[in-house]
C-alpha cells in the first residue's frame, strides 16, 4: 500500500528552489544587527536578517548594512536569545530609581568657584 503525503512534493520543490542545502531561510534564525559607526561609540540597531549560524550572519550584516564602509564594528544577536521589559511594565520597572535621590543632581551643592557646572 502506498501512502502518499502532500507535504513531501512541496518539500521537493522547495529544496530546488532553495539550492543545495535544502533549507528556506524560514527555517534559518532570526538575528538582529548593530553596527558601531566610525563616529559613534556605540552599537545602534541597524536591522535584522536570517542566517544559518553566526559566522553567516556576521557576513551577512557585513554585506548588508556597512556596503559604504561607515562601521567599525558588528555584532549580531540571535533574536531568541533577546530578553526584553515592556512597555507596559514602565512604571514598575523604572519607579524605584525615583527614591533615590542621590542619582539626581539637584542633591549635591556645588561650590561656586566650581566652574562650567
């Protein structure tokens, strides 16, 4: 008896479409891209992309976002590993700072003979 599965002709048409590795950039990572400009000192998020491993996407993002050689520097973050607050978690987040008087400047007295301050 044979069994047919309708996902395997796809499958076929996708490996020849995708070229000799078989995989769909569906199937690759996500990874998020920051580039540190030769004026800046520090990374900015620039983008995302798909890759196989890190070493790809570095390439990649190379490739991709510093073609006018404005960086000096790329890191590329798998999008997974990206732990982030939300927006609507702002005020119990960041409320406790604001007991704490001694990270304002208005706490601290300055000397008038202290200049530029």
């Amino acid at each position: 008896m044979t069994e047919t599965n309708p996902g395997a002709a796809s499958a076929k048409d996708n490996s020849a479409s995708t070229g000799s590795t078989g995989s769909t950039c569906g199937e690759w990572p996500l990874y998020e891209v920051f580039v540190r400009g030769k004026r800046g000192l520090n990374h900015v998020h620039v983008g995302s992309l798909h890759a196989a491993d890190d070493q790809m996407a570095v390439h990649h993002a190379r490739d991709v976002y510093t073609r006018r050689n404005e960086g000096v520097s790329i890191w590329v973050v798998r999008a997974s590993d990206i732990t982030a607050s939300s927006p609507d978690e702002k005020d119990p987040m960041f409320a406790p700072s604001g007991d704490k008087v001694y990270r304002h400047p208005t706490f601290y007295d300055i000397p008038a003979d202290v200049p530029h301050m």
